[in-house]
C-alpha cells in the first residue's frame, strides 16, 4: 500500500487558481495586463480568478520597466495610468500619487462606464490578442510559473508583431 499526499479538490489546477464566479465555481485564472497606448504589453501578471482585480494593480505597476523615450526627456515612470471602476479606491490612487503617476480612474457611481473608453479599448484589444493565443484560452499548466511564461511568450509575440508589422 501506497501513502500518498492527497491535494485539496481546489488544489487540482495548481496554484493562482480560484472559483470563477461567473463559470459556475470552476476553477480559473486572470490574466492582468498593463499596456501602453499603442497596446504593447508592459506588465504581466496571473491570479486566481476569484481575486479582486485591485489587489494586483500594485505588482502591475511595479513591474513596470522604465520608459526611454528618443523625443524629450527620458522618464523613469509613466505619467498617467487609465483604469476601470474595478480600481476605484482611495488606497489606489493615494499609492499611485505617491510614485507621481497621476490615476485615471473612473468612479464607482459616478462616471459612466463610455468615458475611460476611448483609453480602455486599447486595453481590451490587446486582451483579444493575447486570447487569440490558444494556449492561453484553457489553463492547461499546473505551476503558475509555467502558465506565466506561456503569457510572457504570448505577449513577445504581440509586440513582435506590432513592431514588425
């Protein structure tokens, strides 16, 4: 007889996965995208799919590489960062002020959802081609390393594309 270590039945795909609360409970993850405004991907991240989308905004913009620019003076930082009513909380934009990028963020209740659409879409459609990916549509990796990295390759592939091209 064999003694095995028995993993919890949330545990079977691995870590960074959660209930989806959309999916009926099914175990998931979320991707967490930072761009510019051309849709090239700046920062990657992956979460449980039951996480809150502010509580990794903070790893996002820490993962941020500086910016160099050829025109004007080079910054270290972006100046602005667009987001959704998912990010509205006064933490986030204090953290943010404090590293001098001032937050665009729409307000829960306040703003409709149309006016941080002109910035948003170029989010959204860089979402759609890291969905084109079909390794990335279903998670199939159990470490959240390996499943990271196949999102690191897609996202050199975007903008592999997008300079190429």
């Amino acid at each position: 007889m064999c003694d095995r270590l028995r993993q919890p039945a949330g545990d079977k795909r691995g870590p960074l996965t959660g209930p989806n609360p959309t999916d009926r409970g099914k175990l998931g993850s979320k991707i967490h995208l930072v761009c510019d405004r051309n849709g090239l991907p700046l920062s990657l991240g992956i979460s449980g799919a039951n996480m809150h989308d502010s509580l990794g905004l903070e790893p996002l913009v820490r993962g941020i590489p500086p910016i160099r620019s050829r025109r004007g003076p080079r910054r270290r930082k972006s100046a602005k960062l667009h987001a959704d009513k998912g990010y509205d909380y006064d933490h986030l934009r204090r953290w943010l002020r404090q590293r001098d990028i001032r937050p665009r963020i729409a307000r829960r209740g306040v703003e409709s959802s149309q006016r941080p659409g002109r910035h948003r879409w170029v989010v959204e459609r860089t979402v759609s081609w890291l969905a084109g990916c079909r390794r990335l549509h279903r998670r199939y990796e159990r470490k959240a390393e390996h499943f990271l990295a196949f999102v690191g390759i897609a996202a050199a592939l975007i903008g592999f594309r997008r300079l190429a091209g």
